[in-house]
C-alpha cells in the first residue's frame, strides 16, 4: 500500500512527545521509525504498544560491534516485534544480524554511507572509495549476507537498483519536499524523485515533525507517494 512507504522518524527527545505526535499523525501514517534519541530516553517500550496499535516500527540503531553482541542485539530488537532494524553494513555485521534475526519476521536493512556525507567526508575517515562505489560494495555484500535490504541516499538509488533488481529492499532518508530545508543532509531529493528512482520506503522526520500542522504535511507526503507510484 502507497501509505506504508513513508516512514516518519520520530526524532523526539522522550516518550510523551513520541506518543503525542502519533496521536497528531493519526491515520495519516502507519509506519514509524525509533532512532537512538528516542530510544536512549526509553522509546523501546514503543515498539509492541505501536505494534498492538497496528502501526509498524523501524529501529533505527545503526548496530555495529562485535559479532557476538549485534547478534544478541539483533534477537532483542525481533522479540519486541519490530519490522526494521538497521546495523551498519560491515560483512561480520550484517552476518551476525542475520543470525540474531532467526525465524522471527524482523528485517536487517544495512546503512551503506550516511546521506549526511559526501566523498570529502569518506576520505577524510580514510576510505579509498567514493560514495558511489561504496555503496555499490555494501549492496553486494548485503546480497551475500542475505538481509533485506539497505538504507541509502537518493542519489545512489538508481545504480543500485539496477545492480539487485528486487532483491533488496532499498530505503532512502535524506528526503525533502520541495522547498523544504536540508538541515544537514547533503544527499537529498523530493518524495517523487526517490520513488522514481526505485526506493521502496522513504524516511521523513523534520519536514513532518517541525511543520505547523504535522497531519497536513505527512497527508501531502502521502499524495505525492500515491502519485509517483500510481
């Protein structure tokens, strides 16, 4: 269904507000993510009281450690019931995820390059490849994992969808209405570009989050969806 492709991210400081802005949202969204703000000030408890609310959650924990402790992890975050749940896309990582997921239905998405970078930032970690081919890298190395699919930025999405086809599901941040603010993201595009250049699922927080009327600008994110993927 168009409606559950956008992801609004919860980007809120504490639980009451989290709740009170999907109160806001209502109907007009189905889908939300929980990242390290909110569940470092207790959002986990989210999870299964969205979940019974027949709302789905994507955890965005970016998980990256040892093998050991991101499997344990991982079996955590499928006990809660989440769908999503993003590790960072190293090959001992995304292995170790897949085990931690077992048979429950939770699905590993790797984040390939934060769309906060660019290939000046890649370089300055000392990384050799740019962005582009980076990400082409994680994309196989996810395939070789076996996980679901990879968090990444609008600009990548083209070249990675012809490379996995539709074996991957691709989810893309960094994305901004027209004429929205790009805050710090530097690899951005409108809602229709992203579906048209092949993402599944688009993650929205501040364009939703900081509007005035909130349900009015997830409702228009909604109808563009709905346009692009009509």
């Amino acid at each position: 269904m168009p409606s559950n492709r956008l992801i609004v991210a919860l980007d809120l400081p504490d639980v009451a507000q989290a709740r009170d802005m999907a109160a806001t949202l209502g109907d007009a969204v189905s889908f939300y993510k929980i990242g390290m703000e909110l569940a470092y000030g207790g959002g986990l408890a989210l999870v299964e009281e969205f979940s019974r609310a027949g709302k789905q959650v994507f955890v965005d924990l970016k998980l990256h450690d040892i093998g050991a402790t991101v499997e344990k992890a991982t079996a955590q975050i499928a006990r809660l019931g989440a769908r999503f749940l993003t590790v960072h896309a190293f090959p001992q990582t995304l292995a170790a995820a897949r085990r931690g997921v077992g048979d429950s239905p939770l699905q590993v998405l790797g984040v390939t390059v934060m769309t906060s970078y660019d290939d000046s930032d890649l370089a300055a970690c000392g990384y050799r490849l740019n962005v582009r081919d980076l990400v082409a890298l994680r994309a196989k190395q996810a395939q070789e994992a076996g996980i679901a699919g990879l968090i990444l930025s609008p600009e990548e999405l083209v070249a990675t969808r012809e490379a996995v086809g539709r074996a991957l599901l691709l989810v893309t941040p960094g994305v901004r209405p027209a004429g929205a603010a790009l805050g710090d993201q530097k690899r951005v595009a409108t809602p229709a570009q992203a579906f048209a250049r092949g993402a599944d699922y688009i993650v929205v927080g501040r364009p939703i989050l900081a509007a005035p009327e909130p349900r009015a600008a997830a409702l228009a994110i909604q109808a563009e969806i709905a346009t692009a993927t009509s």
